[in-house]
C-alpha cells in the first residue's frame, strides 16, 4: 500500500513539473498562438531550439521573448543564432530592472521600441552588452528619461567614433559596421542612437521621408520616448533640448513621414501598410500641417474599381515617387493623411 501510494505521489510530481515548464504559461495566448505559428515553420530541430530559449530564460521574460517571436521576419526564425536571441532578451530586462522609468513603460511601448534586436533590415548584431557597458552609468546618472536621451546623444559620437559619410558600405549598417569603418549615413546613424537607447531601456524608433517636399533627397531620424510622448532629435547630432534639429523646417513642409512598427499595430495613427510581422503607420502630423487625400477610382463604365492600387507620389529626383501604395476599398475610395503641398496619384487595377 505504501509503495502504491509513493508511486501516485511521484507521478502527480512529474505531472506538475511537467505542466510549470510549459514555456507559454503565463504569456497572452494571442501572442502564445502567433509565436508558435511562426517557430511551427521552422525545421523541427530549429523549432525545438527556439523553444528551448524560451525555456531557459526566467518565466518573467517569456512573455517579451514570445512577442519577438510571434513577428520576428522567417530568415531570423531559420537562421539567427540563439545565443543571440537569448542575449538580447536577458539584456533588454535587465535594462527594464536597472532603469526605474522602463516599469512605467505601456507594455505595447517596451515591447515594440525596446525588446526588438533590429531596427530594419540591417545585419544582426550582438550590440546590447557593448551600449550598456558604454551608456549604462551616464544614463543612471541622469536621473530621468528625457535627461538621459540627451545625455547618451551628446556622448554617443565620440563614443562610437561614426560620422556621417555617404561613402559608407551600405544605407542600413548595423552599428559593429558603422564601427568598424567609422562613417555611416543619416539611416547608420539613427540605427546607432535607436540601438543605444533600447540597450538603457528609452524607448526609439526610426522616422523616414522618403523624399523631401523641396529638394532631392531624402532622410532618417530618431524618436525617442519620454514623459508619454514621442519626441525627435536628430542622431548624433545633440541640440539644447528635445524636438530641435536641423530638419524642423524641412519637416514642417513634409508631405510623409512614416516609422514602421514591430508587430500589429492598433495605435491611433494611420496606418500605412500592414504586413504580416511590421506595420507601417504615419506620423506626419506631428511635424507638419496635414489634410486628407480622398481618391475614388472608377472604371470606364463608371464602376467603382474595387481592391485597384493607388499609388501616392510625391515629385523628386525628377521622377513620380510612389511613397505609398494602397488599395481602394469596395467602392472604389482610398485616402491619405498628407502634409499640405502637391502630390500625383495614379491607379491601376
């Protein structure tokens, strides 16, 4: 009897060990779902790695860790290292445990403009423990976030030893490239600053035009979040305070800025283009004045053309830039929040 009653007990044992390492216990079950749809197209190996990470970090992370999952792009479900993957995780929290003003974070903040290992597309790097080490003590010593974003600006530059150079290798350099040939564009520049501000827990995004209203070009910068708001500076290139660059004119007769977004995004903003693992959304209001662009696309017969693309360009470079793509809806209509100046608009079915 007795060792009938040791046997149920040890198995009610294995059963409860069992279900607590459940890695997707305690995660939201959307994001739980999203995350093992996505490592499910993996090789069963590679599955079984990805999921083992989850495992071994605390339980307290695998929420954030899930999030990255369930939208991190195919090649990185394939084929980025998962010493990395676990590194920047274990990273990211330890900056939202050293930091005091990463707890009052919203959590859709934290984990869309803190948690991601990427800004674009650029090539992944193990740059965390490199920007903690380096910005870490002066962004304790700030005393708050907006102190500390302009702290870690001020410094960054000579830290990094990077300037602006169009010589650059490529537009989208990962910072250990823009470090390794000390120059990079407006786009390495704003991946450098984003980088260190997620590596001290400031939430950063990208912001891009891509054309000016007024001139042939184009241009990348940097949001950063503090006191409940975003504000822009421009990277590695310190002003008195927040919301002052260079750019502000230019901006201020934008026709499009736009940040893309980690995720499916249901803020306020307008959404630009949403895709299976980022969403695109404007933000052009906050630097300039905007007006709806209405356009309805009809056939000859004067049938709304349904589900037509409609393209938004914008005059540059001596050429129609297409800066957004959209479809109509089922009557033919599809729009756009603009700055104020002329835009061509053309559509096909």
């Amino acid at each position: 009897m007795k060792v009938s009653t040791l046997l149920v007990a040890a198995a009610c044992s294995l059963f409860f060990v069992s279900c607590s390492n459940d890695p997707y216990k305690n995660v939201d079950p959307e994001i739980a779902a999203k995350a093992q749809a996505n490592i499910a197209t993996a090789t069963p190996e590679r599955a079984e790695a990805l999921t083992q990470v989850l495992k071994d970090i605390k339980p307290e992370y695998r929420e954030g860790m899930a999030y990255l999952y369930a939208y991190m792009p195919k090649h990185d479900i394939d084929t980025l290292s998962t010493a990395l993957i676990k590194e920047n995780i274990e990273y990211a929290y330890k900056a939202y445990e050293k930091f005091p003003w990463v707890k009052d974070l919203p959590k859709e903040i934290f984990y869309n403009e803190v948690l991601p290992y990427v800004c674009v597309d650029e090539t992944r790097d193990s740059w965390r423990p490199m920007f903690m080490e380096m910005f870490g003590p002066m962004a304790a010593a700030s005393g708050d976030m907006a102190a500390a974003i302009d702290t870690v600006n001020k410094s960054i530059k000579e830290a990094v030893d990077v300037v602006y150079n169009v010589k650059r290798k490529k537009p989208n350099q990962s910072p250990s490239e823009s470090m390794e040939i000390h120059m990079a564009s407006c786009t390495g520049l704003s991946i450098l600053l984003i980088d260190a501000f997620r590596s001290v827990g400031i939430p950063a995004r990208q912001i891009y035009t891509p054309r000016w209203a007024h001139t042939d070009d184009n241009h990348a910068w940097v949001e950063a979040w503090a006191d409940g708001k975003w504000h822009f500076l421009g990277a590695c290139e310190p002003e008195p305070v927040l919301d002052l660059a260079w750019f502000n004119d230019p901006a201020s007769r934008g026709l499009l800025m736009s940040t893309n977004v980690v995720g499916d995004y249901r803020g306020p903003e307008e959404v630009l283009l949403k895709e299976p693992l980022t969403t695109r959304i404007n933000v052009t209001s906050n630097y300039a004045s905007v007006a709806d662009l209405p356009v309805r696309v009809v056939r000859a017969d004067g049938a709304p053309a349904a589900d037509a693309e409609v393209n938004f360009c914008i005059y540059n470079y001596s050429e129609y830039f297409p800066a957004v793509t959209k479809r109509a809806d089922a009557n033919g209509e599809a729009s756009l929040s603009a700055g104020i100046g002329d835009m061509m608009v053309w559509a096909c079915e």
